[in-house]
C-alpha cells in the first residue's frame, strides 16, 4: 500500500492506495508539449489568419470593433497568460489598420458566471489594458440584457442568442482558450461564443439532462452531441448577425502556459488546435482493464469559485465533470471515491440562489424531474437572483440548474459514489451520494460493490488544484 495526500478542504487527507493503482500526476504519468513564445505565438496568429485577411486590413477609421474575452474562471493569471499578451496586440494590429481606438470595445463573455470587478480585470488582464478602455469600452456581457438578438431556432431546435454589441460589431473578435474541458472536449471555438455571449434560454438547450445524460456526454469528446450543439449554434449566431466571428485561441498547458495560438474563422481554428489540444490532454494509461474505483479529493475553493467543495451542488458538478473527463479509463457501474469537507457553506454572496435550489430539489425524487419542474423554473425566474447576476456580482440562477445536470449524471453511471469526511453528511445525502467516515470505511464497501478483492483503482490527487485537467483513456 502506498500514501497518497487527496485534496479535502482547506487541506490535505492522506489516504492509502493498493500498490497497484494508477496514479495520474502532471510530471510523472505524463508532460506537455513544449511551450512557446507566447507574444511571438500570437502576433504570427495574427498575421496569417486562417480564412480571414490580416486584422490590420479589417480595421479602419470607421470601423467598430468588439474583443470578446474569457472570464476569470480559466486562462491562468500570470504575466503571459492568453488574454493579457492577445488583447494588446489584437489592439495594436487594428490600430495599424486605422482603426481608432475609440472604436475599441472589450467585451467579457462570463456567460451564467458572476460579472467580472475592476480589480479582477487588473488581476488577469492587466493594469495597462484595462485602463486605455475602463470604465466605458470595457464592459461585461448580461444574459438577461433587454436587448440581447434573438435569432428564433437552430437546425437542431436550440434557441440562438447573442449580445447585441457583438452583434452589431464590424469586426467582431473573440480570445478564445483550447484547453481540456468536460462540456464537449475543450472550452474556446464555437464553445466561446455559445456559452459566453448567449442568453439564459440558449444556454438552457444544451446545458440541461437532455444533453448531459446523455452517455455520449462522458468522455469529454469533441464528438458529443453537446459539442455539435455547440457548432450548430455557434454557426446559426454567425448567420443572425450577419457575419464570422474572427478568433484567436490558444492551446493550454498544464499551467496555463501557451503551446500554440491560431486565429481566423471559429471552424478553421477548432481543426488546427484540437490536435495539439489532443496529444496535450488525451492521456493513454498502461491499464489493461478499465478502473473499477475512481479516487480524487474535492478542495473548498476551486474553478467555479470559493466553496464549489463544500456547495452540495457544485461538489456534485465536480464530481461529475471529473467522471467525465475519466470514463475512458472507467468502467461502467464503478465507484467514486472523493474526500470533501461538504459542511455546507453555499457561498450566498456569490451564489445566492443555490440552497434555496437545493432544498427545493429535495421535493423531487430525481434530478430530472425537478428541473422540468415549476419550482426549478420559479427559482431561474426569480427576479431578486437575476438583479443581484446583472448588479452585484453573483452567478445567474439558471447556473445552479445546469450545474446539477452534471452533477447528477456520475448518478446515473456510477453504482455508488462515497463522499468521505463530510463535516454535515446529510448534504452529501440528499445529493444521492453515501457520506462515510474514513476513506478505509468506502475503500471496504466499494470492493464489495465491485465484487472484486483486488480492485483497478485509479487516482487523480491533483485534478482539481494542479493545474489544467486531462482526460484520461487506456492505451
């Protein structure tokens, strides 16, 4: 047996794996590609656009532009993250074009996620930017906008919305980030706009049980039926306004740090990133059968926000989307095994609507039944939420509701999922899960489960605090 530290809380809980177990760990199971130059990255993007001119002979004085970034949620921080070294030079390529500053929009595409502050755009976009275009060419998106453009039904029967200040654009732009990502492969192309410049109601057609339960959800695929729900939209977006959108995505290490960058049309840049984002992230275990015991720890604070491990429903998500991005190297009917502190903390100033969400859905016997429910569609109507999304700087109400979609999917492929540690074991409860004491005590009931005396058990310890996540397969 061998001492593996799990991400639990604020800290760490040492559990004890079989000395065969799979442990995946960044430097040790696998490496990135190398990393690149990133300003040299980006302004060659920029020079040899796929399926577009040049940016510079887009621009002119007359022109309008909107640059459309990812929020705070991914893309890292530091001094040569994605969005700090593409939007200055995005800026300066328009600007040897003609294009006069004035012209110059930024546009945050945060989606259902809480409005971005000042002080978070110093933090991740840097002081210099944000203070050419603060306070009134640099501006957050709002699903619940007045005068977002409708543009009826998709193909598929999606509903299409976009922002109308990306819409009415020149030249609309959006940075966009290639890296791992459970909702249809990796975040950036269609992805980018669909979900980041959207309303409510397009979001709700494919971030709902009729997508995410689906089995080809699992898996993180660039084949799924989410992602072609993705592309449909995104390309009926395009139709709406009249025109393509002109992106520069990167390709993400495991940090953050850039790999490649490509620019031009959404569909060009998804074909010559995904490889690369493929060998980056699609990562081959030496297991000859699939795991039958999936080990990972949920910390307080991660990706979504501080308490999305100990919120019942985005530690749900957590433990979904991580399913997800395993199922390959798992095997159908297995057990997860995941170490939170689960006492409950909602986080009300960034999420407000969730324990009413949550004390609602235990009026319900399945998840999909209550969010096809009144109640759920009371609860995203409630006009106090959607004030505090648009003023105050609080996730959408909506987000709860997609948010257990995935959530609760590990529920419906899973033949149990041990929740150790939790301080308020009712939570995890009433979330489907099984609160245990100790990790021994679910490592026991989880042999017999599996009716194995000898489980594949398969570990991810830093999934959620090391950085970029992979998805992982058997070769």
């Amino acid at each position: 047996m061998g001492t593996v530290l799990l991400d639990y809380g604020d800290g760490k809980m040492a559990v004890e794996l079989p000395d065969s177990a799979t442990v995946v760990r960044y430097g040790q199971t696998y490496v990135d590609p190398p990393e690149v130059d990133a300003h040299s990255a980006v302004q060659h993007a920029l020079e040899n656009p796929l399926g577009f001119p040049p940016l510079r002979e887009m621009g002119g004085p007359t022109k309008k532009v909107v640059i459309g970034f990812p929020d705070r949620v991914k893309g890292g921080v530091h001094a040569t993250c994605h969005r700090k070294v593409a939007i200055p030079l995005i800026v300066q390529e328009l600007l040897k074009g003609g294009t006069k500053i004035e012209n110059i929009t930024l546009l945050c595409c945060m989606g259902l996620h809480r409005k971005n502050t000042l002080e978070e755009w110093y933090w991740y976009l840097g002081k210099d930017i944000v203070d050419r275009f603060w306070p009134d060419r640099l501006v957050n998106h709002d699903v619940e906008a007045t005068d977002l453009c409708d543009f009826g039904s998709d193909a598929m029967g999606n509903r299409v919305q976009c922002n109308r200040l990306m819409a009415e654009a020149d030249v609309p732009i959006v940075v966009g980030h290639c890296s791992g990502n459970p909702y249809g492969g990796y975040s950036g192309g269609y992805k980018m706009i669909v979900t980041g410049l959207s309303g409510w109601q397009s979001i709700a057609s494919h971030h709902t049980p009729g997508t995410m339960h689906r089995k080809d959800w699992l898996g993180a695929s660039t084949a799924s039926h989410m992602r072609q729900q993705f592309a449909s939209i995104g390309r009926a977006m395009e139709h709406g306004v009249g025109k393509k959108f002109f992106a520069v995505d990167a390709v993400l290490g495991q940090k953050s740090q850039i790999l490649d960058v490509k620019a031009g049309l959404i569909e060009e840049v998804e074909k010559a990133t995904w490889p690369l984002a493929d060998r980056r992230t699609n990562i081959h275990l030496d297991m000859k059968e699939p795991a039958d015991i999936l080990v990972f720890g949920l910390p307080r604070n991660f990706h979504y926000g501080p308490g999305m491990g100990t919120n019942p429903i985005l530690m749900s998500l957590a433990v979904g989307g991580q399913l997800s991005r395993c199922w390959n190297a798992f095997r159908e009917g297995g057990v997860i095994i995941a170490p939170s502190i689960c006492d409950g903390w909602f986080n009300d100033h960034w999420f407000p609507s969730y324990e009413e969400t949550y004390h609602a859905m235990q009026r319900y016997c399945t998840a999909a039944e209550f969010l096809k429910s009144d109640d759920a569609a009371r609860i995203t109507a409630t006009y106090e939420y959607r004030f505090q999304y648009s003023n105050y700087y609080t996730y959408h109400p909506f987000h709860a509701m997609s948010m257990i979609s995935g959530g609760s999917a590990a529920l419906l492929w899973t033949s149990a999922v041990f929740i150790v540690g939790a301080k308020v074991p009712g939570y995890a409860r009433e979330m489907g899960f099984i609160p245990v004491s100790t990790y021994a005590e679910a490592f026991e009931q989880a042999k017999k489960i599996v009716c194995s005396k000898t489980p594949n058990v398969l570990c991810t310890p830093e999934c959620f605090t090391g950085g970029v996540p992979v998805h992982l397969y058997r070769k």
